[in-house]
C-alpha cells in the first residue's frame, strides 16, 4: 500500500523567510504532484514531476523530486503571506494507475507580516 | 474553456433527500474523478471515468451513484446519505482518458454537502 506522508503538518514563518516542506512516500513511484488549496476553495495545480532529479521553480515555490529517496520537497524562498494557504503533494504509481492519487496529509502554511 | 465547474455551490439535504451534484468541463478532458474532502484532511478518491465508462470505483457505498452522460459532463446522485457524509465533493478532470496517464488533474471548486 502506497503511503505518503509530509512534514511538518503545520508551518507558522515570517514574511521573507526561507522554508521546506517535505513529502516522503513508501513505494516506487514515477509521478509526484503538488497541489495549493486556500481555505473552502479547490485545488490548484502547481508542479509535475516525472523523474529523478526534477526541478521546477514557479516564483517563491520550488519542487525537487529524487525518485531513489522516495523524497520530494517543496522549497520557500523569501515568503510572502499570499503563500498561506496548505499545500499537498499527491503521488501515482503506474502499477495502481496514475490516476489513482494518494495525496499527504497537507502541510497547513501561515506566513505572517 | 479552462476550468471545470460545479453546481450547486452549496447543499443541504436530508437524509431522505434524493439530490445530485454536477460537474462540468469543456476542456476536452476524456478522464473525470470525484473526490471527497473532509475539512483538513485531502482528498479521498472516489470515482474515475475514463472515456465515459467508469474505470474505478473505491469502494463507494452505494447510495453515491455516479453517471456520466457525456464526456463534457459528470454527475453525482445522492440518496439516503448520513450525516457522515458530509463534506465538499471536489470533481476533477484531466486531458487524457489513459488510466497511467502522468497528466495532472484539474479540480473544480466543490459542492460544500450538509446532510441533516
């Protein structure tokens, strides 16, 4: 059974601090996923990674993934509170179908002022 | 069309209520899922639709039915649910309808379902 867990679960930090979350999952997998959700709102597609050794940048968020650590992590660069918000990454196996997600527990992220 | 949408917003139903849930988009996507989300917790899947024929199903009980009429359209039909289920239901396409697929899903904004 594919299981993914991330840490921390809750994340408080100041405006313009560095950060990361981290995602780490139990078997092999060749997809890995992060997601934003702000409060009673949906999901929002961040980063796809498909391989070892990934690397995406979208402004402040950076992911990496490396397949072999079953690790993914998901980095802040100089924080800003529209960041706040809880981010999951979510994990395919080809084996269980790509579409079939198991998504971590989310790590709630506050960035205050 | 860049974005899936969900109606109603908002329900409350009872428990002898019969109701559904829409989910729209026009994107082109040929795979379409729904979730379950409880408040701070993920997702949990529910269904998948892959080219119009569901292709998984977790174990959902059966008063959550199911249906899609077309490759632009889901729906989700209620039927004697408890209070336990209680929850946003999130809808979620992606463009291709091949079950590997490394697509990334596109999630609508939810139904928020009370059930009294």
């Amino acid at each position: 059974e594919l299981k993914v867990e991330q840490n921390p679960l809750f994340l408080s930090m100041q405006e313009g601090k560095n950060y990361t979350i981290y995602c780490n999952y139990s078997t092999t997998s060749d997809r890995l996923y992060w997601y934003r959700q702000d409060p009673g709102k949906s999901l929002e597609s961040l980063f796809v990674l498909l391989s070892n050794g990934a690397v995406k940048q979208e402004g402040r968020l950076m992911a990496s993934l490396d397949t072999k650590a079953r690790l993914s992590t998901l980095h802040i660069t100089a924080a800003v509170h529209d960041l706040s918000a809880t981010y999951f990454c979510a994990v395919g196996n080809e084996e269980t179908s790509g579409s079939r997600l198991t998504f971590g527990e989310g790590t709630q992220l506050t960035v205050n002022p | 069309d860049t974005e899936v949408t969900q109606t109603p917003k908002h329900l409350v139903m009872g428990m002898t209520n019969k109701k559904s849930l829409k989910c729209e988009q026009h994107m082109g996507h040929r795979a379409m899922y729904w979730y379950k989300q409880k408040a701070k917790k993920p997702p949990e899947l529910m269904f998948v639709y892959s080219y119009e024929k569901l292709s998984i199903n977790e174990s959902v009980p059966s008063r959550f039915s199911p249906e899609c009429p077309n490759s632009s359209l889901l729906n989700l039909h209620l039927h004697a649910l408890q209070p336990e289920d209680s929850a946003l239901y999130l809808c979620a396409s992606s463009p291709s309808g091949f079950l590997y697929s490394t697509d990334t899903q596109y999630f609508g904004p939810g139904t928020r379902l009370t059930v009294l």
